[in-house]
C-alpha cells in the first residue's frame, strides 16, 4: 500500500468504522465516570467548591490533554496507518537513538496500565451490586468476570467484537442521558466551563493539588485512541470521539449536580454513578456498566499483545510465541503475555479488594507514557520541519501539565502507587536487559566475506568422500550485507562437522520501521552452488520463514534462477526435489569470558531471561523436523592470562 492510499484510507468515516470504533477505543476512557467523581470526593465531605473546581479539572484536562494533544495533533503522526507509542518511536529512532530509554519506559507503563485497568473496571461495575444486595461479596465476582475474559483470548476475539460496538452505544448513550437528567435539575453546574474554578481548586483550595492525581483517571485512556489507530481509521476515531466526549461530559456534570444536593454530607460508600439511576433502572445500569468493564478489559489486553508484538520486532522484548487465531487484522493472541496479565489483575483484586483502593495504583504509570508520548511527538514535529516556535509551545505546555498530573500522583505512591511503578520497572528492566544484551553481542559477532569461500563451499559441494548433510543446507544468518555471513556460520560448515550439500542458502531477516512490510531480495551468488537471501518484513509481520522461503523458491524454479531437484542420480531421473534442512546457530555464554560486573549481570540476566522463551527455529516459523540447532559459546571479552605451567617427569 502507498503511504498516500494510506492516508486517504485513514481519513474515511463510515457508520461500520464509527460502530468499531466505539467498540474498540473507548473502552477505558468511557469507564472512567464509575470511579472519577468518587475518586476526587474520598472519604471527605462533599464540598461545593472541591466539586466544581474537579469539574472544570476534569473538562480542560479531557479537552486538552484527550483532544487536542491526542484526538487533533498525535493522530497526525502515523506510521504507514499505525499508531502507538512504539510505533512513533519506529518514525523517529533513526534521527533520535537517546529517545529508547524512555521509550522502553513508556512501553513498560503502557503493559502495568494493562494490568490495573480490567481490575478497577470491572471492580467499579459489580460494587454496584452493593446497592441491592447489602453483603454480596463481590471480589469472587470480579475474580470469575477476569477468569473468563482472559480464558477466551485463546479463541480470538473476533466473535465477541462483533457486539462490541453496539453495546459500547448503549453504554454512552446511557451517560448522556442519565448525565443530562441531572443536569437539569442543577444547571449552575454548568459555570464549571470557567478554568477559574481549576485555578481556584489547585492554587487556593489547600491540599487542591493533590486532587489532580484523581482527576488524571479520566484521561488515562487517551493513549488507546493512538494505539488503535491502525484498527479505526483516524478520521472514524475523530468523529466518534465528539459523540464520546459529549456524553463523558454530560455525566460528570450530571454526577456534580447530584453532589452539589448533597454539599456538606460523607458518601459513605455511595457511588455518584449509580446515584444518577431511577431504582428500577439499576439492575440493567448495573449489567451494562459491567459489560462496558469487560470490553474496557479486552481492549487493554488487545493493545498490550499488539504492544509486545512490536516491542519484540524493535528488539525491546524476549522472542515469545505470537498466535494468530484469525486471519482478520490485527487479531493476536500471545499466550505468555495473557498469563501474566491474568496472574498481575489477579493479585490487584485479591490485595486491593475494592476498587476505591485500587484508584491509587492507578494513573501513575500512565503518566510516564504520556510525557514519553510529548517526547516523542515533539521530535517528530521537530524532525517534519513544522514551525520551530509550534514545536517548543507543545513541548513547555505539555511537559508542564503531565509533570504536575506526575506530581499528584506520587502522593499517592505509598498507598498503592508503588504497585504500578513495581510493575512498571520490572517490565522497562526486561526491555533494558534485552536491548543491552542485544547490542553486546552485536558488536561482537565476527562477520566475514563470502566471497573468499566460494571455492571451498564448491569443492566441499563436490567432495564424495564426505557424507552429505542435506540436498539444500539453509543458515539463518544476521549479517545485513549481502556480501558476509557470521564466522561462527564458516566455522560451522568446514570445521564443527563438515557440512557437504548441492546448494548452500543463507537466509536474513531484516526488521522494518514500517509495519506491514512484506519484501525480499535474492543474490545469487554463484549460480546452484551459494544464494543469499534477505527478508524485509514489517514489525507487525509474523516470521513464517519456512512458508515465505518456499514460495520465493518456487518462483526462482520458474525463472529457472535455480535448480532444486535432488543431485542424487537415481532421484534427479525422476525428477525429485532435495531436501531442505534449516541450521540455527543459538549462542550460549561461554565460560571463557573476563567481563566488568556491568556486562556480565546483563548477559547472565538474558540468559537466564531467554531459558523461558523459544527458541530460535520456532521464532522464524521454521519446520522443526528439518532443523539443526547448534550451540555455539558467545565470547565477548576471552580471558588473557592464564597462569598454567608446564612440569616435567
């Protein structure tokens, strides 16, 4: 596709694309209104001056933060109709390297965000049952909801979506309304449109400015509408987002109305929420609040499986197994990933219990994301020659919002915000490890010319007296230069156990910054005796070697670039076609290293790291029963001194 059909696909707006849109981006900014209003008021007493000061927080912050930050300018930035916080790295990184730190730590956030989400949504949903039923116990509730959402990422979640969109309708339409009838018996709370309000609450009102922590819940999925940009289409996303903002709004002015009537009174486990519902409508507000929760929760766990795909493509993250249940876009399942998700929600719900605990957990380690996504977009403009002066008022405003948003919620660290940073380094140390560990051995793999064994592989090709190995021997080789292949590859061809085939492939894989590419290269090097061959495949782009590698062959047959029929007599009569057999190099740590402290922690911790994951045949998509796996010792800085002596007699 050009990156012109891209855009002009991006900006179509159909009804279907506004319905998925709703189904799939909004879910956890418009399950926002269950907790928000609760969060701000606390165990204090309803103040009139808290509530419309938090009001007016809470519209400017929708307003600029979800709108024109993300809704109207991050939007702009899409990578070949991708979006996300990894793949606006992928659009800058060549220009900007110091960028892939906090990268990785907006990344890890956005995974800790995906942890503490399904818990305070669906927690927020079923306490509403308390209204009706006094002594429900409604963490096991909460607990058998998570089990079964996360049990049927197994099967894809393409059935399910289908009525994720209409329900999602329903959802925002029943904020509005509820919203709009309260409104109406108190439209003074309308004058919250005045940032003097803001003003007064986080500079007059004492402790006001610990109350931004609070607020920041309503925008903490602004990041979604980003990262299913892909999904939607930008143009369906803006368009919808009126509809959704118009109805969020309604219902926090709806909820501050119903707590202006009760100014000077304790909540005492009220919810402003479900006080907004006729008692016969709480059952079924109940039941939509609470599928509104579940489709919040699938949409995090889609975004932070698409998040781990391409973290592993950019080299962020261990190579673990991807599945595809269906062949539609964007559908993915990864099965590691889903059980760490299910084991981290789990433990939020059994040690937090309710979700007015979890509040504090929540939003700390989305604002990390969001300065990273300043960052990033800041550079991207710098990088697309917009006005100098544009770029500097974006990064000072936005830098300062999130900086004080940051700064309200380490208030709440030691009542469970340390949750989410715990979480939050333990996946950015993963993604450092990796990366670190990656580079380490980058500098010092040993590459040599092809060139100079082309003689030797054709003598070797010919040699009878050795037994041969296989009919077409392919190597995965990481040298990006048609002309090099890895020494350890030679040494592993003349010398380990001397390897006699017809053809010798090498086969390289090269990861691109765009994310459906799907190309290949082919260099014949000598003709039926050395090609290489060099993929080019997006980092959304699943890695089926063995599958891709059959097809390029078959048309180089039918060029006649190559013959593939076995060299055996009695078969080539017959016309057989040579096997096929893969060769993987998988590098260990050799003991014969002298490493500083530094290094020698990081490769013992990817090591360790990498005995969890797959292996390498399996990464590539390759067939196992035709695969060699060799150990090979990675030598990163040998020993020099070695104090044996030699004794004689």
């Amino acid at each position: 596709m050009e990156h012109g059909n891209g855009h002009h696909n991006l900006d179509k707006i159909s009804g279907a694309g506004l319905l998925v849109a709703l189904g799939i981006v909004y879910g956890d900014i418009g399950t926002s209104p269950l907790y928000v209003m609760q969060a701000i008021i606390g165990k204090g007493r309803i103040n009139e001056e808290v509530v419309l000061g938090a009001l007016s927080c809470v519209f400017w912050t929708l307003t600029l933060q979800t709108t024109i930050k993300y809704v109207i300018l991050i939007l702009r930035a899409d990578n070949r109709g991708e979006g996300g916080t990894l793949a606006l790295f992928a659009l800058v990184r060549r220009h900007a390297k110091w960028l892939t730190i906090p990268t990785m730590i907006g990344g890890a956030a956005l995974l800790a965000d995906g942890i503490i989400c399904p818990p305070i949504s669906v927690s927020s949903a079923v306490e509403g049952l308390e209204i009706l039923y006094p002594d429900i116990q409604t963490v096991p509730i909460v607990l058998v909801i998570l089990a079964v959402l996360f049990v049927i990422q197994v099967f894809g979640t393409k059935v399910v979506g289908g009525a994720f969109g209409p329900i999602m309708l329903v959802w925002f339409s029943t904020l509005g309304i509820l919203g709009f009838s309260h409104v109406i018996q108190n439209p003074l709370v309308i004058k919250a449109l005045s940032p003097h309000y803001a003003y007064q609450l986080l500079v007059e009102h004492p402790g006001g400015f610990a109350l931004l922590g609070a607020v920041f819940l309503c925008t903490t999925g602004a990041e979604a509408l980003y990262s299913d940009l892909g999904h939607c289409g930008r143009g369906n996303i803006r368009v919808s987002w009126v509809f959704v903002k118009m109805t969020l709004l309604l219902n926090y002015f709806g909820q501050s109305a119903w707590l202006m009537a009760h100014n000077g009174q304790y909540l005492n486990g009220r919810k402003p929420f479900y006080e907004l519902m006729p008692d016969w409508f709480l059952l079924p507000g109940i039941a939509i609040a609470t599928m509104a929760a579940i489709i919040a929760s699938q949409a995090l766990i889609t975004g932070s499986f698409t998040l781990v795909s391409e973290a592993i493509r950019l080299n962020f993250w261990p190579k673990i197994k991807l599945k595809y249940p269906s062949a539609q876009k964007g559908q993915l399942y990864v099965p590691s990933i889903n059980l760490l998700l299910f084991i981290g929600c789990v433990a939020v719900v059994l040690y937090f219990k309710r979700s007015t605990n979890m509040e504090a957990a929540y939003g700390l380690a989305i604002t990390l994301t969001m300065l990273v996504d300043t960052l990033l977009m800041s550079y991207y403009l710098y990088t697309h020659r917009y006005n100098m002066w544009l770029v500097i008022v974006f990064l000072v405003v936005y830098f300062a919002v999130e900086s004080a948003f940051m700064l309200a919620n380490l208030e709440k660290f030691t009542h469970g915000g340390w949750v989410s940073v715990l979480i939050c380094t333990i996946l950015a140390t993963v993604m450092f490890i990796w990366l670190k560990a990656g580079q380490i051995k980058a500098q010092l793999t040993e590459y040599t010319k092809l060139a100079t064994y082309i003689d030797a592989l054709k003598e070797l090709s010919r040699d009878v007296s050795i037994p041969k190995y296989a009919t077409h021997l392919v190597f995965m080789s990481n040298a990006s230069r048609t002309s090099e292949v890895e020494s350890k590859i030679i040494y592993s061809i003349f010398e380990k156990r001397p390897k006699r085939a017809d053809i010798y492939w090498f086969v390289h894989v090269d990861t691109t910054d765009e994310p459906y590419t799907m190309q290949y290269k082919v260099d014949v090097i000598e003709p039926d005796d050395v090609i290489k061959v060099t993929f080019r495949l997006g980092f959304r782009i699943e890695q089926r070697i063995n599958l891709y590698l059959r097809r390029i062959i078959e048309d180089m047959v039918k060029n006649k670039e190559v013959d593939i029929t076995s060299r055996y007599e009695s078969l080539h009569r017959h016309n057989v076609i040579g096997d096929f057999r893969f060769v993987v190099l998988e590098k260990f740590l050799s003991y014969e290293n002298e490493l500083p402290i530094f290094e020698q922690l990081i490769m013992k911790a990817y090591f360790f790291i990498k005995g969890f994951t797959n292996s390498e045949d399996k990464w590539f998509g390759l067939d196992s029963s035709a695969v060699k796996i060799e150990k090979v010792p990675l030598i990163i800085r040998a020993i020099d001194k070695v104090n044996l002596q030699r004794i004689y007699g």
